[in-house]
C-alpha cells in the first residue's frame, strides 16, 4: 500500500520529471498507480473511467511537473488532488444536457418545458450528491491507507473482519484498553471525511461503548 514518501524524495521525483527521465514516471507510476485507479474506481464505480483517469492523472504529472510545489504538500497529497478533480470532472461530464423547450427553439409545451426544467434542477441536485458522497467515501479510503499501521489493522479487524474488541484485541496482541483506544483515534480520523466507517451499523460486542 502507498505511503507517504519524505520530501526529499518529492523534490528528486519532481526533478527527475521536469528533465524528462522516462525512468522517473515509471517509478512514479509503481508507487502511486494502485491509490490513483482504487480513488478513481471509488467514486465513479467504473473500471473503464477508472482506468482513464488514471492514465490521465499520470499523464499530466508528465507534462506538468512544475504544478507540484513541494512546500504545499507531497507528492502523494498533489496525486491525490489531481484524481479527485479529474474524477469530480468525468462526474460532472455524464450530467444531462438541459432538456430543449422545443424543437424548433419556440416556447411551445411550455408546461412540458417548465416540467423538464424541474427535472434538470433534480438531476444536477442529484449530481452533486453523488460528488459529496463520492468525495467524502474517497477521502475516507484516503484516511485509512494514510494511518498508521496499528489503527488501521485494528478498524480492518473490527468493521471488515467484524471482530469484537477482546477478539481483536487478541488478534493484535494488544490489552482490551489499547484496542479500544485505537478504535477511537481510527474513527476519529474517519469523521473527518463525513462518512461512516460502516454503512449503518456497528462491529459485534462494541454497543455505545465506543
């Protein structure tokens, strides 16, 4: 799973770009692709979109290298922004044009048209709702693959492997206490995308304790 690199590295790879090292891409490539195309995937829900969002993230990494300014963040971070904006674009691209009042452009079927303006409004609603639910399950994805190792082994424990927390504990090696605390600092994080770290539901033996 990708991690993120030190700055130094950052500034070697954005270097490395900028002289046009074919080498330097490919390594890029390695490192990032898999979070690129699984961000991608999450909020489009599409392998082929997926797939070509991730060819164009990369490509504009190549063509745009001096884009990326080390002091705002790193390189991860930038490559992640750029497939969120690409993504937020293909979603905004399959938005219906609005509906025609009529063929010949005159305000017969106004009724009808008024009608279709309605449903123009819902659909973009609509499409905006999808975007934030998007956005908030991909920053959630983010957030997991960013924490450290031991909270993320306890949360995958607890709402994938649907764990109690003595089992993961024992699982982890870990006191109950220090299972619980992790639990907490994981879906601490978690709220910071807007989203559930489960969709409706809570891992077995937890109830209100957490």
């Amino acid at each position: 799973m990708a991690k993120d690199a030190p700055p130094r590295w950052d500034r070697r790879m954005q270097q490395r770009l900028a002289r046009g090292e074919a080498a330097a891409l490919g390594e890029l490539y390695d490192r990032f692709a898999s979070l690129v195309h699984s961000q991608a995937h999450r909020m489009l829900d599409d392998e082929s979109a997926a797939d070509l969002v991730t060819r164009e993230v990369f490509g504009y990494v190549w063509e745009n290298p001096d884009a990326y300014d080390p002091k705002q963040g790193s390189m991860r971070s930038w490559v992640v922004q750029l497939t969120h904006r690409q993504s937020v674009r293909r979603l905004r691209a399959a938005e219906p044009s609005p509906s025609a009042r009529g063929e010949d452009g005159s305000e017969e079927g106004s009724e009808e048209g008024e009608q279709d303006g309605g449903e123009d409004t819902a659909a973009r609603q609509e499409l905006e709702e999808r975007v934030q639910r998007a956005t908030a399950a991909a920053r959630a994805d983010y957030i997991v693959a960013s924490m450290p190792a031991p909270l993320r082994a306890a949360l995958e424990l607890a709402y994938i492997q649907r764990r109690g927390y003595r089992q993961t504990a024992t699982d982890l090696g870990v006191t109950e206490d220090e299972a619980r605390r992790r639990l907490r600092l994981g879906l601490q994080l978690l709220s910071t995308a807007n989203t559930r770290p489960l969709e409706g539901s809570v891992p077995p033996g937890y109830g209100r304790t957490l």
